[in-house]
C-alpha cells in the first residue's frame, strides 16, 4: 500500500519538475546576514525578510538567553490550558503601545494570526472583499471562514466600492482585508481609499503589516500609522523587521477577548516561549530606535530599482525594500537564480502558484546591514548577466 502511494508522490513531483515549478530548499550553515554561508557557499544574501539586520543583534540573543534562564524554554501546552505567562502579557501590553491600539494579542506565526481572525470573526452570514494580491494566509483564512468571499483586482478601490455596493445589505457583516505592503510586488495598498470605503460601507477594515511594520512609518509603526489610517484590525509580524519570530494582531479589547475565544490557531496552539517574549520586548524597542536602519534599507532599494530598470531589466515601482526582477517563465527564473547564486548572489525565483502565471520573478530584498560596496556588487553582477549569453530576463 506504501510502495503505491509513493509511486503516485514520485509522479506528482516529477509533474511539478517538469513545469518547472518544483521547489528545493537551499541549506543554511551560519548565523543569518547580510553574507550568509549557503550549500557551502559565501554568498550575498538579498533573500531575506530581516530588513533591519536584527535577527543577530546582541541585545536579541541576550534577551532570549536571559529569558530562558529565568523562565524556561518551553510553556507546557496553550495558553487557555497551561496558563498564559506575565511575559506574555508584557508583550501585548507593548506592542499595543507600539502600534496605537487599546490591545493586542500575541500568536505563534503571522499565518495563524491571519487564518485566527477570519475564521474567528466570520462565519457563512458574513462577507468578505480581498485583494488578488493578498498573502497566501489571508487567502486560506477567507476559504476557512466559511464566508462569502469576493476577491477584488489589487488596488482597485473603485471594484471593490462596486462589490460592497451590490453584496452589503445581504451580510450581517462586511470585512475587508488586505495586505499593507504585497510581498511579492513590494507596493502598497491605498489604505486611506479602503478606509474610506469600509467607513461608507460599514465594513471591518482589516490590514495585513506584515512587511510594512518596523520598516514604514514613524518609529516603523507601519504602513497605517504613515497615512493616518485607522483599521479595525491590524497583524504585525515579527520575523522580518524585528528579527526574532511570532506574530501579533492589535485593535480594541473587544477584538483580543473573542479572539483569545474564538480563533482556533490560538486557542489550540502552544504558547509560544517566555524567552522568546523576553526578546520581542527588546525587539520592539531597537526597532522604534532604527530610523538609521530604515533610511538605509529604503535607500539600497531605491538605488537597486534605478539601476537595474536602468540596465534594461523589469522592475516595477514602490517604495519599500522588496524589488521585483521580472523574468517571464519558470524556467528562466530558476536559470537565472542559478546563475546568481553562481557568481555569489542568493536571491530566489519566486514562480507560480506563489504569483501568477507569466509573472515569475527574481525577488531582491536588501538588508540595512549591507554595504553600499555590497550593492554595487550586486548591481555588477545583474549588468554581467544582461551582457551574457542566453539572456534570462525578458527585454
């Protein structure tokens, strides 16, 4: 039984591989940077979310040791059954005063954060409007919820204002949901639109700051705190710009109590650990300090996108530190990748279903910590490409 179950595994990635779209994860040996070692390698890494630099600060891993030490490493079971730790309780307390809400609630992952809230908050009498774009979590979390679901094309405020139009009044509630800053594309929403538009439609407007929080905004506060925009819900991430891990989603106290209730990722899940909180709280304050950080980031971005839509290559407009090379087909995503990493540049193919199909791109995402030195190498690097035979970038 085994042996034919296995047969038909091989066949589906042997179906996966030939469309290009089998994907093989790459083994890190060293701590993570901006030079990190990789298969081996030392190569440039321009893959990563760690936007900061953080994830290796010394007052993180003192405080994750420090935490350890005094309360432990693990947390026995959730937080509902094993009790929820003072740390626990610190942490929301501050990221609430980090974002400017009346509360927040800690989660393990910014995928079970998002999949918590829309299956928490909506059931089959209630709808919700998504953006096309929006992270694979928000998309899983609208199909769990049991909602009525209208995905509407990214950014179209107009489409969306259409939608809520003709399907309001037939749902007791009306959720919108987007990301702040789209992952793959690196531009963001036009959350003062959407604002506008929940407010006329009495819908929920719910944001997504997961690449947005520690980057935009004063002190990083994110992307709603930048245009003056005040969500129902907002999800922050803290495994990118604040280097550590976990998730948390803030608004009124109203929202945290039926999510501690109700959101099942939360409810069922282990706590995550006290050590780990120890070095959130640190996180949270390095990150309100870094606006070095942030200027610097920002600007190796800007300085990439001119250069290499300079060189000829694709590269679509924003403004934050995800940068798109848009190479067409997997396949000459993935050569392209290779021949990076090649000459010492660790930047992925991202190919369907991840985006969509004839969109595959090279996603180059520098880091605070990179040398203005390191970046004209990767620069150099893509101008040599270009120069080489069997180009694979499209013109």
């Amino acid at each position: 039984m085994t042996h034919a179950m296995d047969d038909e595994l091989r066949d589906d990635l042997n179906a996966l591989a030939g469309r290009g779209l089998r994907r093989n994860a790459r083994t890190v040996a060293s701590a993570h940077g901006p030079t990190i070692r990789v298969d081996g390698h030392e190569v440039l890494s321009l893959s990563s979310n760690d936007y900061l630099g953080f994830s290796r600060h010394p007052d993180l891993a003192d405080a994750l040791h420090r935490g350890a030490q005094a309360h432990g490493v693990g947390t026995g079971g959730s937080r509902l059954i094993s009790g929820t730790h003072e740390k626990h309780l610190a942490v929301e307390q501050r990221l609430a005063r980090f974002v400017g809400t009346e509360d927040a609630l800690l989660f393990s992952t910014g995928y079970a954060a998002n999949v918590g809230v829309l299956t928490a908050l909506t059931d089959s009498r209630d709808v919700i409007f998504s953006d096309a774009l929006n992270h694979a979590s928000l998309i899983d979390g609208c199909r769990l919820s049991k909602a009525t679901v209208h995905v509407f094309p990214h950014g179209d405020v107009d489409a969306l204002a259409a939608l809520l139009r003709a399907q309001r009044k037939t749902h007791r509630r009306a959720l919108i949901a987007t990301d702040a800053v789209f992952s793959m594309d690196g531009d963001c929403a036009p959350l003062a639109a959407l604002r506008a538009v929940a407010t006329e439609h009495d819908a929920w407007l719910f944001v997504d700051e997961a690449h947005a929080l520690g980057v935009l905004g004063p002190e990083g506060r994110g992307l709603s705190r930048e245009l003056g925009v005040t969500p129902e819900i907002r999800m922050g991430t803290l495994g990118k710009a604040f280097g550590v891990s976990g998730a948390f989603v803030a608004g009124s106290r109203a929202l945290t109590e039926v999510l501690r209730n109700r959101a099942r990722s939360f409810v069922f899940s282990t706590a995550p650990s006290p050590a780990l909180a120890e070095a959130i709280l640190v996180a949270t304050d390095l990150v309100e300090a870094a606006d070095d950080r942030r200027g610097r980031v920002l600007g190796h971005a800007a300085r990439l996108r001119r250069e290499l839509s300079s060189l000829g290559y694709e590269v679509p407009g924003g403004g934050t530190p995800i940068v798109p090379v848009l190479t067409g087909t997997p396949e000459a995503t993935m050569a392209m990748a290779r021949r990076l990493f090649e000459a010492g540049i660790f930047a992925h193919g991202i190919r369907p279903p991840t985006v969509a199909k004839g969109t595959s791109r090279i996603r180059v995402v520098p880091m605070a910590l990179h040398t203005d030195d390191e970046i004209q190498r990767v620069i150099s690097v893509f101008a040599e490409l270009r120069r080489a035979p069997q180009q694979s970038a499209r013109p």
